[in-house]
C-alpha cells in the first residue's frame, strides 16, 4: 500500500483537536500543559509532512520544525516554573482554583 | 558567511549592547552599589536611544529575512521612547524592599523583550517573526509572575502563560498551511506564489489562524481574555510595559505580515475578518470598561478598545494608514504611560488601586489630579490634546480607500468615541468633584516619577499642536513606497 500525505495529515490534525478539546476540559495544569505540548507537536508534524512530500528540494519546513521544538521546549519550562509557583500558594493544581480575579 | 550584514542591524546590536552592560554590571559590582542599577540601566538606555537616532540603515541581510527601512526605524525609535519613559519611572519601585534583590531580573527580561518586539518589526520570514514573537513574550510570561509576594502575580501569569501557548499553537498552525500553499515562508515568496484574488478554504483558515495569534498579543476582542486579569494582577511597571510597547510593536508587525503576505487577497480574504474585530473590540472593551471599579482593569479595557482604532490604520492599509498608525502608537504611549505613572505613584505611597478611592483627590494632590485629567482627556480625544489628533488622523487615513463599507466602520469608531468619553470623564469626576471620608493624603512622589509624568504631559499637549512630527512620518512611510505593492 502507498502512504499517502493524508495518512499523516489527518492524525496530526486529529492531534491538534485533542489538543484544544483537553486544554478546554482538563482540570489540571499539568494536564493542561500536556494539551498544548500535543498542539505544538502536531504542527510541527505538519510540517516536516509538507515539506517531505510537496517541496523535497528544500529544507525549510524541516528547520522551522527544529526551531518549534526548541520554542516548545521554553514554554514548558516557563509554565511548568509557574505552575510550580502557583503550587507553592495554593497548594493545588487545580486551574478551578485560579477565580480571585474575574470580569 | 558575510558577516558584514550585521551591520545592516545596528538597533539589535546596541540593544544587545544595553542588555551586556546591564547584565555585567548586576554580576560584578559590589553589592553596596546595585543601587544604582536603575538609574544606570535608565542612563545607558537614554545615550542609546539618544544614539540609535544616527543609526538609520537602509536594506536587508540574511538574505531578506531581516529588512530594515525607514519606517521600521521609525517604529523601533517610537518603542525606545515608551521605555525610556518605563523605566525612568518604575526606578523608585525596583528599588522597593521586596523588589531590591531581584531587580537585575527586572531590567534583563525587559531588554530582551524589546529585543523581541525589534525583531518582530524587522523580520520578513517567519521563522524570524516567530522566534521574534516568543522572546517577546516569553520575558513578559516572567516578569508578569515577578511579585513573589502576591497571589494575584501568580494568577496572572498562569492565565497569561496558558492563553499565550494556546494562541502561538494556532498561529503556527496557520503557517503550517501557509507553507504547505506555497512552500517558502519568505514573506515576499508567499506573496508571490499566492494567486491573486484565490480564496480557497485552506487560505481562509491559515489567514484567520495567523490573525488569532497576532490578535491575542493585541488582545482584540475573541481574544482578549486575558488582558484584564494580567493587568490587574502584573506589578504596574510591567502592566505599562506590557499596555503600550507590545501592543505598538504587535500593530506594525500585523501590518507588515497583512500588506506583505497577504496583500493580494485583501478585499476577498481578511478585509472582512478585521472590520468584524474592530467593531467587536472598539465596542465591547468600551462596554465592560464602564464596569469596572479598579483603576488597572479599567486601564486594561480601555486599552482593548485603543487597540481597536490602532487597527484602523491596518484595515486602510495605504501609506496614511501607516503613517497615522505609527503616530497613534506614539500619542498612545505618552498617554498611557501618563495615566500608569500617577496608578503608580498611588500604589507605590498608600497601594490603594480603586477609583473610589480617587475620589477627592484633587484637594490633596492637586498635580497628580491634573496629570490623570490630561492622560484621561488625551486618551478620550479631546481637542487640544494629542488624543485628538491621532484619533482624526487614524480616521482619515480609513477614509482614504473610499469604499462605503469602511465610512460605516469609522462611523461606528466614532459612536464609540462619545461612549468611550463617559467612562474616561468618571475617573475625571472622581477625582475633582466627589468627595469622600478617607481621602488619600497629601504626598511628594519620587523625582524618577515626577520626570517621567511631567515627560508624559509635555508629550500630551505638544505633540498633536507639533504638526511636523505627522508630516514627518507621512514622509518616512512614503520613502517605502513598495510596501503597499501588492494591493494596487
């Protein structure tokens, strides 16, 4: 059987939706940490794809995926440093518990 | 390699300059002396600014991922002059007990997210933008936690750090489509290999993706969630930062990848996605501002609805409409900036943050009551003011493509206005007329203040009057005439 592009296309955006349904629904950070980190990896899946499959010649998409990871992995640091802080003040993490401010 | 093209980045690198000597000098001077690490920082800064002015270069490097014109030096030299005045006025509040041992942090993330938003500015691919768009949030995500002390920081970063992740997902998202439609992510090769006047579904969505994630750092209206819970919970030095800089350098970023991009589907594609922002943005931030009690969330939404007419000169999208768009940043920043120095001076003496508790002000502060009237009638858009000014220049500049849908927009901006001047006039009225048991006593704020709020209201009332700096920024845009190509 041949692979085609959409045999990665549509995991990948599948990956994504997953992604926001559980950064909507999930009532823990790290869970919802976990949603973005599935959001961002299902781009750069996307990517490396286009790049393989309509433009062989070049590198690009190839390069901007190694940037995403390397951006990605930031991010993650940072939330995860403040989820951490917001740990230390409350002692949950339950996002419920982030309602002093509202409106 | 040539690495001669770095000279073609002189801005970048005096910054990186800035940023060294900062971080070198937080390092390796004795402890007795970090004291004067915020007027050294605000010094340096200044002979920087002050330099950059002879720093204007004319070209590309990296072969077209970095341009510099005119205009994007215009632009970098109007976010200088927002620092400067943040920093010379949160000196007094890093020097504060809580803040003293860690305002090294302080003023190194600040830097790099300026460094962030030049590269924003300048970058013509994307990957540059984006890289340029997480080192100038990212920094931010930091500071806006920087109050160890408060619950309220931590919330706020959280919810900041959350939507920010959630929202550069989608942008790159959407240029994950881009490249897939044309294989490059130059921003010249895209706009050449995208068909004129084609609006097939994957564009439609790759463009309304691309929005979503420049507008949340606009915070316009779908995604402006955020906006009033950082302000409110971000220490105020951080909260002006974040209400003018990266909000000016967003606009000119939006409008380059919108004019460059994407200019050949203007009127079938996003023409119609931002008239539909704007009249949500203008109108809601306005609408919720009316409810606020607190004088940052009011802030916060007043500035939602600014961001609305910022993007007036974008939706125009002619060289007026630039030039009008640099000049609203500008008379932005000193208005805004203006109203947060006075939040701040208050907070710093007595850390009372509602506007009842404005009220009576002007019989013991009579100085600060008067600078809060100007920032407050400025940003309204009273006539002698700068407010004023930018506010006509920025409809006219709409008014120019002529068609009858845009004279509709602008009338609803201008609806708007009035409403806008309610809510602006009951902080005025607060402090002049209402009286109150408990009134905040008189006070003498730090000099560090005084100089960045009297620099504020001098901008506030000459700037509109000086009609040379307009007429200059008209000709900055016009000596980029190729910008706007694509749309004629």
């Amino acid at each position: 059987m041949e692979i085609t592009m959409m045999m990665y296309l549509i995991p990948s955006l599948i990956m994504f939706g997953c992604g926001v349904y559980g950064f909507i629904t999930r009532k823990n950070m790290i869970a919802i940490l976990i949603s973005l980190e599935l959001m961002l990896n299902s781009v750069d899946i996307n990517f490396t794809v286009f790049n393989r499959f309509l433009f062989p010649g070049q590198m690009e998409g190839m390069f901007f995926t190694l940037f995403a990871i390397g951006i990605a992995a930031a991010e993650t640091a940072l939330a995860i440093a403040i989820v951490i802080n917001v740990f230390r003040a409350v002692n949950k993490v339950d996002i419920r518990e982030l309602t002093k401010m509202k409106f | 390699m040539d690495y001669s093209q770095f000279l073609m980045m002189p801005q970048e690198l005096g910054l990186l300059a800035v940023f060294l000597l900062v971080f070198l000098f937080d390092t390796f001077m004795p402890k007795k002396s970090l004291g004067a690490l915020p007027v050294f920082t605000s010094v340096i800064f200044g002979a920087f600014a002050i330099a950059n002015y002879f720093m204007l270069m004319r070209g590309t490097a990296f072969s077209g991922m970095f341009e510099s014109t005119a205009s994007t030096f215009v632009m970098k030299s109007i976010l200088n002059v927002g620092m400067l005045i943040v920093l010379v006025q949160s000196i007094k509040w890093s020097n504060s007990e809580f803040v003293a041992v860690r305002r090294g942090e302080f003023y190194e993330l600040l830097l790099t997210t300026l460094f962030g938003m030049y590269l924003m500015i300048s970058a013509r691919h994307f990957l540059l933008f984006v890289i340029g768009l997480e080192t100038a949030s990212l920094p931010l995500a930091a500071l806006v936690a920087f109050n160890k002390n408060r619950y309220e920081s931590h919330e706020a970063a959280a919810k900041y750090m959350f939507t920010a992740i959630f929202s550069s997902a989608i942008f790159m998202l959407g240029l994950s489509f881009v490249y897939g439609l044309t294989g490059s992510m130059y921003f010249a090769d895209i706009a050449s290999r995208l068909v004129g006047g084609s609006n097939t579904a994957l564009l439609i969505t790759a463009i309304a993706f691309v929005i979503a994630g420049v507008g949340f750092k606009l915070s316009l209206v779908p995604f402006h969630l955020w906006t009033a819970d950082v302000y409110q919970g971000a220490p105020t030095a951080v909260t002006s930062y974040l209400s003018v800089i990266s909000k000016g350098a967003a606009a000119y970023a939006f409008l380059v990848i919108l004019v460059q991009v994407f200019g050949t589907v203007y009127s079938v594609v996003w023409e119609w996605m931002l008239y539909a922002l704007i009249i949500l943005t203008i109108t809601l931030g306005n609408l919720f501002a009316i409810r606020q009690r607190n004088i940052k969330r009011f802030l916060a939404f007043s500035s939602i609805s600014q961001a609305g007419y910022i993007m007036l000169g974008v939706v125009a999208a002619n060289e007026l409409g630039l030039a009008s768009l640099m000049f609203y940043v500008l008379v932005y920043i000193v208005s805004n900036l203006a109203a947060f120095g006075v939040v701040s001076a208050i907070e710093n003496f007595s850390g009372k943050v509602s506007i009842d508790d404005y009220n009576g002000l002007y019989k013991t502060n009579p100085y600060l009551s008067f600078t809060m009237m100007l920032a407050m009638f400025s940003l309204a858009g009273i006539p002698p003011f700068a407010g004023f000014f930018s506010k006509f220049f920025i409809f006219v500049g709409a008014l120019e493509t002529g068609s009858v849908a845009i004279y509709v927009l602008v009338l609803i901006a201008l609806i708007n206005t009035i409403v806008s001047l309610f809510y602006y006039l009951l902080v005025v009225k607060a402090m002049f007329i209402r009286q109150d048991d408990c009134i905040i006593p008189t006070f003498r704020s730090a000099c560090s203040e005084r100089i960045a709020m009297i620099a504020c209201t001098l901008g506030i009332i000459f700037i509109g009057i000086a009609s040379c700096i307009y007429t200059f920024m008209v000709d900055v845009v016009n000596d980029n005439v190729m910008m706007f190509g694509l749309l004629k």
